[in-house]
C-alpha cells in the first residue's frame, strides 16, 4: 500500500528541480526564465540528449528524466487490470455476454427507450453525448427527456472504484445497477418484478441467464440482472499509455506529457487523484481551500453530517480529454478551466502558469483509451434478430 501525502513529502528535492525545469520548459514558449535557471535545470535533467531542441527556439528545451518521472509515480500510481476483480463472484465471458445485452437494451425502461448505453454510451467514452442546445447536456436526460440533477460520468473504469455515484452512495457496481432500472426519473421501471416480467417474456435471454449463473436457484431475476450488468462494466477498463509508463516503457509518454505528469505530482494533484483511476480512491470537499459555489450538497444529502456538506467523490481521471463537460453539474465546458478551478480552489498553491496547465492537460491526454471492441459494439439484442 501506497501513503500519497506521506511519499509526496518525502520527494522535495525532485520537485524544487521541476520548478526550475517548468520556468525554462519546452512548453514556456514566451521564454520568461532566467539563463541562471535554465542552466541549473540543464544541470538537473542529466540524461538529455543534447541538440534536440528545434531550430529556432530561444533556448534548448531542457529535458524531464523519464526514469526519474516513473520513479516518483510509483509513489502514487498502479497500472489499470484488465479487469476490476469481484471479490463476491468469478467474472466469466458469459456474465459479461449476458451483461453487455442487458446494459444496451431499452426493454429494461419502462417506454423501451432508454438504456444505460444512452447515458453512458461506450462508443463515446461511456458519457451522455446527447445535445442541448448544440452543446453536450450537463447533466443526464433523464425519462421523458427531463433534465437529471448530475452529469453521468464515465462507467469506463468505474467498477475499480471505493463507492459509485458523485455522492458515493453505492458501494460497488453491482449495488448502483439496480438504480437507474428503477428510479422514476431514468429507465422508470414500477419494480423488480416487472423488470424480471419483461425478461422472461422473451424466451432467447432464457438460455442466456442458464449459461451464466447455471447453479442459481432462481436463474432469471433482477439481482442477476444487476450483477450481469456489473460483471461487464468490471470489464470496461481502459489501460492506457499512461500504463505502459508505469510498466516501464519510458518512451510512452512524450516530453510534453511527462513535465505534465511531474507538475501534477508536484503542485499536489495527488492528493486526491491518486490510484489505478487517478481518482475514485477518496471523498473530498470541493473548494478545500477556497468556497466554491454550487447548490449541490453531495455526500451530506447521504450521511446529513454537516461535514460532508459539498463534499464528493474524487472522480477518476481516466479519458477525462473525452468526457466533458466537467464536475458534478457539468457546470464547466473545458478541461482547461476545469483543471484551472481545481488549483485555485483544491490547491493551496493556487493557480497554475500557462506552461503548468498545458502540460498537466497533455499529460492527461495520455490517460485515454477505449476498451476492447468486442466489448463496446453494440450487440445483436435477444429476440431482436432476423
Ligand atoms: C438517464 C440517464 C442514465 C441512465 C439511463 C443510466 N445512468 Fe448511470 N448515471 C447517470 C447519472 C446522472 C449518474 C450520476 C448520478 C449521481 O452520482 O448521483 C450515473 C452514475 C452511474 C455510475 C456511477 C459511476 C461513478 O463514477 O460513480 C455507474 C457505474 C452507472 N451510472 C452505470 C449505469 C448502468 C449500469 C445503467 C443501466 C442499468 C445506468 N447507469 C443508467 C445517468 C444514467
Ligand atoms: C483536495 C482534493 C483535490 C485536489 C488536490 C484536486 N482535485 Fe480534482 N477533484 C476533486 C473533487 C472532489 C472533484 C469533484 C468535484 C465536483 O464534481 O464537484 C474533482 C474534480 C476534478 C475534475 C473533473 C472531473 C470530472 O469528471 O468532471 C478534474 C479534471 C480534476 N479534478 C483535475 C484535477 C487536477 C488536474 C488537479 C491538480 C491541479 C486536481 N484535480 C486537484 C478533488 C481534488
């Protein structure tokens, strides 16, 4: 086990060499730093090939140490599983077969119009792409196309999670599956045995439920409906660049990604976005260190300790370049101003420099990824073919 805040201190010394490496960087085009600087920083970044900055800069660009980078993130970091392993059952293809067919299947609402894949569509980074207004909705269409409270995050890498939902009020996927079938204001099924009702009568999920839970007493119910949902999102996991870094392969990640990945190390984004998800690890108030406004009481509408008021879910990081708008309103359009707002109201430190914030936004670039496409093209539903 990892202690972020404990490793992060113990890593000064690197970090008082980033600030020197960032003022003079490849990326700091208006060439603010002082000649003292960018020679100590040349000093720092001992294995630079010389002569690779381009014709025309004003200065070398000094180089990151990949190996130092990697080093310092294994303080913070694991690569992504395959798959998010259950501690409750085994995952096999065939849940996950069966899962895949529920989760895209619009029988399951009650208008037969709506299925997790519209709100989390895995061929769009597993986000609601649906539109308002030309732009992104920021938060869900829910049933009857009504505004939801939040926006969807991604089910992409959500199952490696410490709890579900912004407010964290499931405790694992299988546990959050059961909601959204239900709730009134998505797919809007009256119970679960309506949701077993509609099952049962199309007969080609029948052998579907036998192959996948062959010793359950009751095969068809929608607590297998649940879990075979879940056991396929235990399979949406995106390993990424970001991982084959952490593996060891120091050419993964471009200069420009890894001053990204050292500055967020080192203005402390891994205090709270840590992990195989660089997030879902912890609960956080949002403005830690600087009110934030926002109508949205988070944790505390779960626990009503007055502690837990505007306090939610570090979310994951993963794909985040693809899965805007931002926060738990989707009050923020960019990536840029997200990542901006978070300094200035998370961090002590404050707001980043330009050069800070292009890095940090391109090494989160490095975080994208898709699933296997078996998993994610829409499958031929039960009782639909020919
Ligand atoms: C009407 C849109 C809508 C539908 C349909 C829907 N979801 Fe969601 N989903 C959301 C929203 C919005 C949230 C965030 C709600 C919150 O945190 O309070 C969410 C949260 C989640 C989360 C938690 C992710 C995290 O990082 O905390 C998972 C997992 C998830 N949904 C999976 C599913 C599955 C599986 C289905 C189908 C059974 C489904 N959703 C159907 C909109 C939807
Ligand atoms: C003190 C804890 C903390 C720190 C430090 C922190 N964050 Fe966050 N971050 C959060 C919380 C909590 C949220 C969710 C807030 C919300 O949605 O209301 C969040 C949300 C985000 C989001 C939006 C995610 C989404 O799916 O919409 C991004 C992007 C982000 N953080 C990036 C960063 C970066 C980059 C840094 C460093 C510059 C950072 N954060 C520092 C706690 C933190």
């Amino acid at each position: 086990m990892t202690t972020p805040s404990r490793s992060f201190a113990g890593s000064l010394a690197l970090a008082a060499a980033t600030v020197t490496v960032l003022a003079a960087g490849p990326i700091a085009c208006g060439g603010e730093s002082g000649p003292a600087q960018a020679k100590k920083s040349d000093a720092k970044a001992g294995d630079a090939k010389a002569g690779d900055a381009k014709a025309g800069d004003a200065k070398a660009a000094p180089k990151v140490s990949a190996a130092a980078v990697l080093e310092k993130s294994k303080n913070f970091f694991q690569p992504l599983p395959t798959e998010a392993k259950s501690d409750k059952y085994a995952l096999n293809d065939d849940i996950v077969a069966l899962g895949k067919a529920l989760y895209f299947d619009p029988r399951l609402s009650v208008d037969g119009d709506m299925s997790c894949n519209t709100c989390h569509d895995v061929q769009n980074f597993g986000v609601d792409v649906r539109e308002v207004d030309g732009a992104r909705a920021r938060t869900s269409l829910g049933h009857g196309g009504k505004p939801g409270a939040r926006n969807s995050p991604t089910v992409f890498n959500a199952a490696i999670q410490f709890v579900q939902f912004w407010d964290g009020r499931a405790a694992d996927v299988e546990e959050q599956a059961k909601g959204p079938v239900l709730n009134p204001d998505e797919m809007a099924m009256p119970d679960a045995a309506a949701v077993e009702k509609v099952l049962a009568g199309i007969p080609e999920y029948a052998p579907l439920f036998d192959k996948a839970f062959p010793t359950a007493e009751k095969k068809l119910s929608f607590d297998n409906v649940a879990l075979a949902i879940a056991a396929y999102e235990r399979r949406l996991m995106t390993p990424s660049k970001f991982d084959a870094f952490l593996n060891g392969d120091l050419a993964a990640l471009d200069q420009k990604q890894l001053l990204g990945l050292q500055t967020y190390m080192d203005v402390g984004c891994t205090t709270c976005h840590t992990g195989s998800g660089l997030g879902g690890t912890m609960f956080q108030k949002l403005g830690s260190v600087k009110p934030y406004e926002t109508a949205d009481m988070g944790r505390f509408e779960v626990t009503k300790q007055e502690a837990d008021k505007k306090v939610f879910k570090v979310p994951v990081l993963r794909n985040i370049t693809k899965t805007g708008p931002y926060l738990h309103d989707g009050s923020l359009a960019t990536l840029e101003e997200t990542v901006q707002m978070m300094a200035e109201y998370q961090l002590a430190r404050g707001k980043l420099e330009p050069a800070e914030l292009e890095a940090i936004v391109a090494f989160l670039g490095a975080l994208e990824a898709t699933p296997p496409a078996e998993l994610i093209t829409p499958p031929e539903l039960p009782g639909k073919a020919g």
